[in-house]
C-alpha cells in the first residue's frame, strides 16, 4: 500500500513537472535567469468539481493558469440567477482581470467543472517581475490584450448577432469544450433560455 501511494506521488510531481515546463514554454522570450526565478515562485494546485478559484467579494490573489480542466466564470443577477459569462479551458487563464490589476474585489464565481489543475502566480510576484524584467512587461500586455479581446467579442456578440449566430460562432470557436458544458450553463451564456437553445439545436438539426 505504501508502494503505491509512492508511486502515486512520484507519478504527482512528474505531472506537475510538465505542467511547469509547458507553461514557461510561453515566455519564449524570457532568459534563463528570468526562467529560473518564474519557475521558483509558481504553485500548482488541484480542484475539485465544484470548487471556486475564486468567489464574488473576494480580491484574487493569484493570476490562474489553467493546465488541465475546466471552469465557469458566473455573477448572479438581482433576481437571484446565476448568470454565465464565460469558459476557462486549458491554457487560459482564470481571472477577474480588471478587478485583479486594480486588487479590487470580484463581482464574479469561478467554479469549476471539472476537477482541474491551475498553476498560480501571485499578484505581488507579477508586479516585481514588471519591475525587474523588461520582458514580463510584454507578457503582461499580451495577457491584457487577450481578456480585453474576449470581453469585446462577448459584448459585440449581443449587439450584432442573434441567439443562433452566437450559438454557432460558439461551437465554431469551442469544438474542444461544447460537449464538456450543460445546456444550461450554454444557454445562460448566450443570454436565452434553454428551451430557446433546443429549438436553435432542432432547427440546425434539421438543416
């Protein structure tokens, strides 16, 4: 029994290994002194189906990189309704970023979806790099510059689409994850309500 909880932690930290070494493959630019000093100041943890990254009211602490899983971003409304406004998958990152660069609290939920795996950078250890090294300044920009596309999309998407444009640039744009969401949270997304979302379905399904 032992034996195996061993090698169940060898095979952990193998894992996190990787993770590690993925994730600084972004900073391409990066020297190896800026490399070494990222990596000693990254954690990793793992959630739970159901956990939170973080919870309305709450200032992130830390910027999150999702290496594996999957989350929902949500507020809920006055009415009391959980109203969803995005998807993290692998490879983005989980966050409130305006509220996160201004240490501000959230007025969102990031729940997980799915048991996932997040690497964590702290606020304060972003701030010192932006100080320290020219090239973290870069990286923080391209960070910025993807949430603002994002968020513009998402807005634009109400302003010039219908439910069935949005629905299909969803899937066109998420083939990876559309069947690791629920109808519900998809529906609450694009802003109908489900059973609007099945008739869209229906009506595609027929085409």
């Amino acid at each position: 029994m032992c034996w195996q909880q061993a090698k169940k932690n060898q095979n952990l930290k193998e894992n996190h290994r990787t993770y590690y070494d993925n994730y600084l493959k972004l900073f391409s630019d990066a020297t190896s002194e800026e490399l070494a000093i990222l990596r000693s100041e990254l954690t990793i943890k793992e959630f739970r189906k159901k956990d939170f990254f973080f919870e309305s009211g709450q200032i992130q602490k830390n910027m999150g990189y999702v290496c594996k899983g999957l989350l929902r971003r949500y507020y809920i409304n006055d009415k009391g309704n959980k109203i969803t406004t995005g998807f993290v998958k692998e490879n983005e990152y989980a966050t409130d970023y305006p509220a996160f660069i201004r240490q501000k609290p959230t007025k969102y939920f990031m729940e997980c979806l799915e048991p996932s795996i997040i690497i964590e950078l702290s606020y304060e250890k972003i701030q010192d790099g932006y100080n320290r090294f020219k090239n973290n300044e870069k990286y923080g920009r391209l960070t910025a510059e993807y949430v603002l596309t994002v968020q513009t999309d998402r807005v634009e998407s109400f302003l010039f689409e219908n439910a069935e444009e949005r629905y299909l640039n969803f899937i066109e744009k998420n083939k990876d994850i559309i069947n690791r969401i629920s109808l519900s949270h998809l529906a609450s997304y694009l802003g109908i309500e489900r059973q609007s979302l099945s008739r869209i379905r229906s009506k595609i399904a027929k085409n």
